[in-house]
C-alpha cells in the first residue's frame, strides 16, 4: 500500500486527486501551501511519494509580480525538493505547466522544445524544474516533472466556464473565421496518470508533458457546449481584417477585445503526450470530447 505526501491539496487538481487515490486505497498526506514554510525533512520519511501539487496560478488578471510567482513556484518547490532529498521518501512528482517551456507554439510542443517562457509564471515553474534536474540524486530517488496543459473537469472555474457562460446565454460566437487547434486535458485523465506513475516499478526520471490524445478547436468545443445544452452552436463568421481591428480598437479603449485577448482565444497549442504514453504503457481513459463533455455537464449547477 503506497503512502503518499500530497502537497496543495486544498487547489482544483488536489480536490480531484485526493479521492481519486483514495479510492485507489492509498494513504495520504495532506499538506497545504503555508505548511511548506516550515515542513522538515522528517515530515517525508515513511512516505513513498512526494507529490507537489501547491503553487501559485497563472494570473490572467496580471495582478500578481515575478517575486510573487518566485517565492511560491521556485523558492518553495526548491525547498521542498531539498527536504525530500534529505528525506527516506523515494519518489518526487511536480507538477510543472507547459508554460515553463513556451507561452505559444508555432508547432507541435513535445518535450524537446527549447526552453523560453515569457510570463513570470512560466519563468517561475521552470526555475523549479531547473533545480530538480540540477541535484544529484541519491540511489533510489527519482523525481518525475509533469508539464500539463490546460486542465479542465468538474469545479473548474476557469475560462471554459466563462465560454459555457456564453454559449447558455444564446450570445453567437463570433470568432469561427479563426480555426486553430488547441490541446486540453481532463483532471479524470491527469489523475488516471499520476495514479499509473505511482504504481509503476520501472520509472526513470524526467520531463512529461501531460495532454488528451486529440487537439481541438475553439469552434469544436462551442459545439460540445452546445450540445451539452440541448442547444445547437451559434457561430458568427465575421472577417478576420474586422476582428483584428476590433482588437486594436480595444487596446486604445480598454475593451474586453483586445489584442492579446483575440490572440489567446484564435492561437494554436498542440501538445504532445506521447513521452507519458510510453511510460504509463496504458491508454488514457478519456477522449478529449468526452472529458469535455463531462466539464460541461457539471457547470449545470454551478
């Protein structure tokens, strides 16, 4: 029976992880966020795992500064990685972000890709991984680096929540002049991995990026929202030369169009899950539709 140490318990994915192990039969350790300032290394003995789920979220509000992001996602991941070296616990998990290797792809992202993240955030997660990769490791220890995309499941408050909210108030979608491709990820699918990884007696220490099998685009999930609703997709085919003017408009007028925002909403990012595939040797047990589908079916009450 595996024991496990789960840092950030308390955030959306630890919500999601917490009772997915649980019915997994392991035991757990719950620790949040303010634990990590005074934690010891003997708080790890006895744990086989250390999973490192706490940190801060990229603010899309941009509220937050780079010492902000540095102190919880690099200065805490590191001191707690010294701590689990220290520590008789074997395995380290981190949970990083595909953020920490680029803010946007021209390509499909595998874990090869240089390295150059833009935001403080992405700076901040890769900080982290540069530590634990930089340590050597005593004999037994292993750490694994998760990279996940856009996460997405039930209780998620995010902008697939904000898009639903459009769709269910009948408002067109006017932005199907642009199809991009986009990867997400179920939390069904991210805990189905990290349960695998602990479960697994042959792994070996690395980088994984962590994404559904197939991309989609923004059109494909107004429609799976759509269909969610008992409602058919409402989509405006507006040119992109009028788009992009209302953006720039909105930068001069602080619209809620704006030019980064049409950006995040119109660009790519495809993520490859082929490394984590051969290392859990399994199928994920969600398609990127059906995970969706879920995701939305659970905004009904909220």
């Amino acid at each position: 029976m595996n024991k496990v140490l789960i840092t950030g318990s308390t955030g959306f994915v630890g919500q999601n992880l917490c009772p997915y192990l649980e019915n997994k039969s392991m035991i757990l350790d719950k620790i949040s966020r303010n634990d990590l300032y005074t934690i010891t290394h003997e708080r790890l003995n006895g744990r086989d795992i250390v999973i490192h789920l706490a940190g801060k979220a990229h603010d899309l509000k941009k509220t937050s500064d780079g010492n902000q992001y540095n102190q919880v996602n690099f200065e805490l991941s590191k001191s707690l990685y010294d701590k689990f070296l220290l520590s008789d616990a074997k395995v380290f998990i981190f949970i990083s972000s595909v953020k920490a290797t680029a803010d946007s792809i021209d390509a499909i992202l595998n874990e090869d890709n240089f390295s150059n993240p833009i935001t403080d955030y992405g700076k901040s997660k890769l900080l982290a991984e540069q530590y634990i990769q930089s340590q050597p490791l005593p004999v037994g220890k292993l750490y694994i680096i998760l990279r996940p995309c856009m996460i997405h499941g039930p209780g998620n408050k995010g902008n697939l929540n904000l898009l639903y909210q459009v769709v269910k108030k009948n408002i067109p979608y006017p932005l199907s002049a642009f199809n991009n491709s986009r990867s997400f990820l179920s939390i069904e699918n991210l805990c189905f991995v990290i349960y695998n990884l602990i479960i697994l007696k042959d792994l070996e220490s690395g980088v994984y990026n962590v994404a559904d099998d197939e991309p989609l685009s923004t059109i494909e999930v107004v429609g799976l929202l759509s269909k969610s609703l008992g409602k058919n997709a409402r989509l405006w085919f507006i040119p992109k030369p009028v788009i992009k003017s209302l953006a720039k408009l909105g930068d001069w007028l602080k619209l809620p169009l704006d030019t980064e925002r049409l950006n995040k909403l119109t660009e790519s990012y495809v993520v490859s899950n082929e490394k984590i595939k051969r290392c859990i040797k399994t199928p994920l047990p969600l398609s990127s539709r059906e995970g969706l589908i879920l995701t939305a079916n659970s905004f009904r009450s909220i």
